[in-house]
C-alpha cells in the first residue's frame, strides 16, 4: 500500500506537537526507572462506530480512536510495545476509589488540567485531573507494582486518558 504524504505530514505535526508542548526542562528520566508507560491491562476508552467501549490497553493498534483531552484522537504510533514483558508501575489511588498505573516517568496532568507533574513525583494529597475535566481527584496513596505489558501510544493531540 502506498502512504499518502499529507497522511505522514499530519502524523509528523502531530508528535512535533507532543514533543513541544509537552517538553520540560526539570525532566531527569532516572536510570533505574521505566521509560513513559501504562501496563497492558491498563484501560482506556475507544469510539468504533459511534460506540464508546472500555478496552485494555495491549487490545489497541495504530489507527484506534481513544479518549484524550481533546476529545477523541486516532493512535499515530506506540513509542513503547513490549506486551508480553513484567514491568515496575506506579499505582496511584484517589479518594474517589480510582485508580491509575504508569511508570513514573511519565507525565500526569494536575489540578487545574493544564500543568503536569512526573508520576514519581505525585504525593497524597496532589489532586489528578479526571476524565471529567471539571473534576480533579485526591491521591490518598502512591504503591510500586509490577504487570506485564509496556505500552505508550501516541495519539493525533498528544494525550491520552487511562485508567
């Protein structure tokens, strides 16, 4: 099959994009840490057809729509896709009963939406933007787990909703 070029030059705007927008200069990725990532049982929601179902993360392909903070954004790329692999995550619980995995060197967006904070530096108390953008919710604890699957889509708006 041939790759239209406007196809390819969206998809290259798109994690231009991400890597602008979301680029910190007090990251230090710490050398005994994963890299940015959510376990293969992690769930987001995909839109197929007009229908908004709950789907593991290693059930996603390239091409998905998933719910980000724009609304909903096609999956561009994986930087990681290690499913069968036991990896370290951080398992934050709120005081709404939630809870959300990744590895701690990846971004979360905190109390009013708009600034982020590196998961390995998130403390009860912090306050997670919720799917709802209205709503933020309280850490309570922080926990070290381990799961298998290392998964990290890319999506069109540079962002993406799990757990």
């Amino acid at each position: 099959g041939k790759i239209s070029k406007k196809k390819d030059q969206t998809s290259n705007e798109a994690i231009k994009k991400y890597l602008e927008e979301y680029k910190r200069d007090d990251i230090l990725i710490q050398p005994n840490k994963n890299k940015p990532c959510f376990p293969g049982s992690a769930i987001v929601q995909k839109k197929t057809d007009g229908v908004i179902l709950d789907v593991e993360m290693n059930k996603l392909a390239v091409g998905d729509l998933i719910h980000t903070k724009q609304g909903f954004s096609k999956i561009l790329l994986f930087a990681h896709y290690a499913p069968d692999k036991e990896f370290s995550f951080l398992k934050m619980h709120t005081v709404d009963e939630h809870c959300v995995r990744l590895t701690g060197n990846h971004l979360v967006f905190v109390s009013d939406g708009k600034h982020t904070k590196l998961a390995h530096e998130v403390q009860p108390g912090d306050e997670l933007t919720s799917q709802d953008k209205e709503k933020t919710s309280k850490v309570v604890s922080v926990e070290e787990v381990t799961e298998v699957g290392l998964f990290c889509p890319i999506t069109e708006d540079g962002t993406i909703y799990v757990d």
